[in-house]
C-alpha cells in the first residue's frame, strides 16, 4: 500500500461526505503542531479546492518535523466549499480577495512568521516527513531555495505503470535544466525559500502559471536553487494538467515538443526580461 493511499479516501470527493472521524483527527493533529515562533511557514493557498483541500490538510496534519513550524491557509476568495474546511479543522486562514497563485502566494508570505516559507498546494498531498527535509536542506549553507520532484494521484485511464515511465522521463528534464536554469525546475507545489528574500522578489501577480518560475528566478541572484531528489520529499499531485492535454501520449508528445523547441535553456542560462504568451495573463472577470 502506497503512504497516500488513506489520504485518497477524501480526495476528489465532496466535503460533506467527509467522516467526521477524519476531520477532528486532522483538526486536533494541526493544532498541536502550531508554534508562536516558528522556524518554517507552512502555507497552503486554495481555489475552489474542495474536494482536495481536505486530503492535503490530512497529509500535513501527520507531518514528522523536529523543527518547530506553523501551518496557515490562504483561501482566493473560492466559491465552493474551500473556507468551510479550513474552518472545520480550525486552521488559521486568510482571504485574498484578488485572484491568482501570484496574490494568494504572497498573502501567505506577507502573513507568514517563520523564516522559511514553504509552498502548499491544495491539489496535492505530502509525506511525512516533508517539511522536515526541506527545512533542512534550507539550513546548509548558501542554499535560498529548495524544490522537489512530485508524481500524480493514480487515475482512470492513466496505468501506473506508464506514469512511472513519464515521471521519470520528466524527472530526467527537470534534472538537466536544473544546471543551467534552475528556475525553469522549480514547482510552485513543491517550492520553498527564505521568507525575506521572497519578500524582497515577490511573486508577480497577472499570470495564470509560472509565478513559481519568476520567483525563482528572482531568488537565484541570491544563492543556489537546491533540488531534493529522494522520496522523502516526493509529493502526489492531482492529474489534471495531464488530462488536459487528453491522453498519455498526447500529453508525453506536447511536452517532448515543448523541450525540443526550448533546447538552449539547457546549455545556456536565463537572461532578460521574462515574456509571456497571451492566454497566460490573469483575467479576474473571468475568474
């Protein structure tokens, strides 16, 4: 049985089918891991997450960390169920009433006390000893920022086994573009940095993807972008972007593309203004 597999008894499914057993276990579970004077923030931003947002929190409620932490949510102003489970578990929350990653990521960093931040995404689930290790690879010396790998929630239509096989082909992407653009590596999901620095940057707030990207890539002037590769750190994410796309081949063959068309990026580093494509700017009136 894969560490996750209790987590996926409430993943995808409305939050009034939730037990309540599972609910009070998760409540008094983050309650206890609070801390008035955290090293690291562990902050989750949510839209429209749920029936997602409880199977991370119960993920994160189970965290293995000897380093004191806080946990906070930031909910973007979602019109289903989201807030009504950061209130049932009695997690500290924020509402960020202007909508994108961008403004829900640096709500959490303007409110988050601890001197790393650590990205949560609602969508995804964490091992237990997550924060932990990246706490710690935070700690060694010259290191402002640390991202790790993910693989995706099993789903319909997408055998384990061929995932795998994706997952590794893009893990091996992600391990050669890290020499050279390390910022090109980095996910917002599994993203974490000094706090200060962060602020310094800022995320940029008008697109729909990348804002992970222009903040590492903000970051990276100030130390190394460290990558941590084991399964301690290996978090499951929702399918979704890969359903997009239609099949698993389909999606392997745009994404293939996609690195074929950008191969500079791994021999050389980046450099310039950041460019982006029309239908990755941030339209709140159709949000």
């Amino acid at each position: 049985m894969k560490w996750y597999s209790k987590y996926l008894s409430v993943y995808e499914k409305p939050f009034v089918n939730a037990p309540q057993y599972v609910i009070d276990q998760v409540r008094e579970k983050l309650k206890s891991l609070q801390s008035s004077d955290p090293v690291a923030s562990v902050v989750v931003i949510a839209y429209n997450e749920e029936r997602r947002l409880l199977s991370c929190l119960w993920s994160l409620s189970e965290t293995k960390c000897k380093y004191p932490i806080e946990i906070i949510g930031v909910d973007n102003s979602s019109s289903d169920r989201t807030a009504d489970i950061f209130k049932a578990t009695m997690l500290p929350y924020f509402t960020e009433e202007k909508k994108s990653c961008g403004y829900a990521r640096n709500r959490g960093l303007q409110e988050a006390k601890g001197k790393y931040y650590i990205c949560i995404d609602a969508d995804t689930i964490y091992p237990e000893r997550y924060v932990e290790t990246v706490i710690e690879r935070l700690m060694q010396p010259g290191v402002v920022a640390v991202s790790s790998l993910w693989s995706y929630v099993p789903a319909k239509g997408y055998p384990r086994f061929l995932m795998f096989a994706y997952e590794l082909l893009r893990d091996l992407n992600l391990f050669f573009l890290s020499f050279k653009s390390p910022e090109r590596s980095v996910r917002g999901s599994v993203f974490a940095y000094e706090t200060e620095l962060g602020k310094k940057v800022g995320y940029r707030v008008n697109v729909i993807r990348g804002e992970d990207g222009s903040m590492a890539y903000g970051l990276k002037q100030y130390g190394k972008i460290s990558f941590i590769r084991n399964r301690k750190a290996r978090a499951v994410t929702s399918i979704a972007p890969i359903t997009k796309d239609g099949s698993l081949r389909k999606a392997f063959i745009n994404r293939f593309k996609s690195s074929f068309k950008g191969w500079r990026k791994y021999f050389f580093k980046t450099t310039g203004e950041i460019k982006d494509q029309p239908d990755n700017i941030v339209d709140n009136d159709k949000r």
